[in-house]
C-alpha cells in the first residue's frame, strides 16, 4: 500500500493551527462500472475487513436460506453487521441459531465484551461474563454455520480457506467485484474468518451492483436487493446505539447503505436514482491510511463524499453533524479546535 496512493482527507486544527492530518483514497464507482469520481489513488489495495459482509451473506441468502430457515429481516441484516453486542443484538443471533440448530458455542468468531459500554457495565453488574453472540461477528459467523448446515456440510472447520462454503463466499465476492478469485488476496480477520483485499475500484464496484444489480441474474439480484432492503430497514441491527453506520442509514431513509470495517474502511452503496433521476446505483471505498483507530475520520470522509456527489440532503447532513464538521473540545469541554474534511474529489469523464 504505497502511501503516495493516499491525500490529505481531513485536518484536526487546535487553535488556527493544523495539528494533525488522516490521509486516505477513495473510489466512487457506478454500477455500470463508470469509475465516477476518486481521491488520491482509486485502485489502491485494502483490506475491507468487515465490509465485506454483505457480500459473505449473499450466498446464503442467494441459495433459499430465507426461505429454508424462515428467517425474518433482523436476522438477515445481524449477518451483515458489526453489531454492539446489546441485549437485543444477543437475541436476535440467539433467535437465528435456534432457527438452523446450532449453539453459540459452535462459532469460532472467539469472546469480546460487548462494544456498547452501558450493556457491557450492566453485565459487569450482573456477574454475567461475555459469550460469542455478544462478539460484533456473530451474525456473520451463525450466517456461515447455516449455509453449511442448508447444504448438509460439516462445519466443524467452516473457516477454513478449503471449506465449502469460504470457496463459495470467495467466487461470489470475486464476481459481485469482476475479479478472479486468484487476485483477491486472502487474510485472516479479527474474528478468525478469511477477508479480502482488493483495489478500491472493485470494492467500490462491488457495492455498485449490491445497490443496483439490474445486470446481475434473477436469484443473484434478488438476494441483494434482499439485504440490502434488510440492511435499511433495520439499522439498528447493522451497528448499534450511537455509531455511524446506524445513524447513517436512519438518516438516508432507504436511500443509502453502508458497512464500517476495521482500520479505516468504509463501503457504501447509493441506490439507483438519489444523485439525479434515472441515475445507476452507485458504490463507495474508503480507506483512511492510518487505519482511524479512534474513529474520527472515517464518518467525515463518507458525509464529505455522499455531500460533493449531492447524495445527501442538507437537512440530512444536519442531522448526522456530530460525525461530521465538529468542534475539538478538551476535558473542561472548552472548544479548542475543529475536525474537518479537505478531500476534494477528482470527478472523471
């Protein structure tokens, strides 16, 4: 990942003074496979981490696993999720696994605290420990373990490069992003599950066709539309109380999607005609070269791009301000300097 593929994205000022830079490169891609607009290099290669979700349920639900598990739209949409792991996350994963005939104890996603504070402080209270479903993977992990049991595969080992169903997940993700599936690069993600690098182009494009997959087949398109549908429907269950990719896709109002990943990457699929009538859906990757471990940067760039490509509404924008254009404040809550965008996106022919 050369860093001269990456431009300055957003600035952190303390007083008039620039104190620190997120550098990062985005790519905006039509579902036609237009590249549209980008900043810094579009092609870069990055990990998607967990916003290669959607694309890790779309087999499932392509084969008939709604239907062969009556499934309902929460439990479609927790497959797609980095959830908070509250009490209503936990139950709706529990509700799933009941469904297919497995227990939490099956994943291998591993145990986490629960990333909403208050549900982890009243399990504190409580004496209750963290358990898989409360990890932010479960969904992910149970949508896995049922595409093994639909197709009566062992699943002892469904993490595995070799198993059925990860060849499945990786040619179903290589032709959503028109790659072979030789040039995706395979890793390990933090959840013990295999994830995918790929120029940002693809990724982008990937998210093009989840938003608009009129050229894909029937089955194919009907299953993304599915969770897409499922995704902004219930928002809730994508993310969690406060954070961005819920508050985002409330705001949009079944518009726009979208799907945070780990070290500074965002995925964004805009639906066929929200920039101008009969407009092709459109996908977005971010990557924020320093990973955004705090978090701050990657909100920013993602309103800062859906504003410049006029896919959000100034009340909107209004509603989502605490991730966006914000004041610095320090711990007596003075204001001391500001965090906002400076990517200007290059718009091509």
């Amino acid at each position: 990942m050369p860093y001269e593929n990456f431009k300055p994205v957003v600035e952190v000022t303390r007083g008039k003074t620039v104190e620190s830079v997120h550098f990062g490169a985005v790519a905006v891609v039509e579902a036609t496979g237009r590249l549209l607009a980008g900043c810094g290099d579009p092609h870069s290669v990055a990990f998607l981490r967990s916003s290669s979700k959607p694309f890790q349920a779309l087999p499932l639900i392509e084969r008939g696993g709604v239907e062969h598990f009556g499934l309902d739209e929460r439990e479609i949409a927790i497959q797609c999720a980095s959830h908070s792991g509250t009490d209503e996350h936990y139950q709706v994963v529990s509700a799933f696994q009941q469904k297919i005939g497995i227990r939490e104890d099956d994943l291998k996603c591993g145990v986490h605290p629960p990333l909403h504070e208050p549900t982890w402080h009243q399990m504190i209270r409580r004496g209750e420990a963290p358990t898989p479903n409360r990890h932010n993977c479960s969904g992910k992990h149970t949508g896995m373990i049922a595409q093994a049991k639909m197709r009566a595969l062992d699943y002892e080992n469904y993490l595995d490069n070799d198993h059925p169903v990860q060849r499945t997940i990786l040619q179903v993700f290589a032709e959503m992003c028109d790659m072979e599936e030789a040039d995706v690069i395979l890793g390990v993600d933090g959840c013990s599950a295999p994830v995918f690098a790929t120029p940002l182009f693809n990724a982008a494009l990937g998210y093009a066709r989840l938003s608009d997959p009129r050229s894909l087949g029937e089955a194919r398109a009907a299953a993304c539309r599915t969770i897409t549908g499922a995704m902004m429907a219930h928002p809730e269950m994508v993310a969690g109380p406060g954070r961005f990719d819920t508050a985002m896709m409330q705001a949009a109002q079944g518009k726009i999607f979208c799907k945070v990943g780990a070290e500074g990457y965002e995925g964004i699929g805009v639906l066929p005609g929200v920039l101008e009538k009969d407009s092709p859906g459109i996908g977005i990757a971010i990557k924020i070269a320093d990973g955004d471990l705090a978090g701050r940067a990657v909100p920013l760039v993602a309103l800062e791009v859906l504003r410049q490509l006029g896919a959000l509404e100034d009340s909107q924008i209004e509603a989502l301000q605490r991730f966006y254009i914000r004041p610095v404040l320090n711990w007596r809550k003075l204001e001391i300097g500001e965090i906002r965008p400076i990517l200007k996106l290059v718009h091509y022919g």
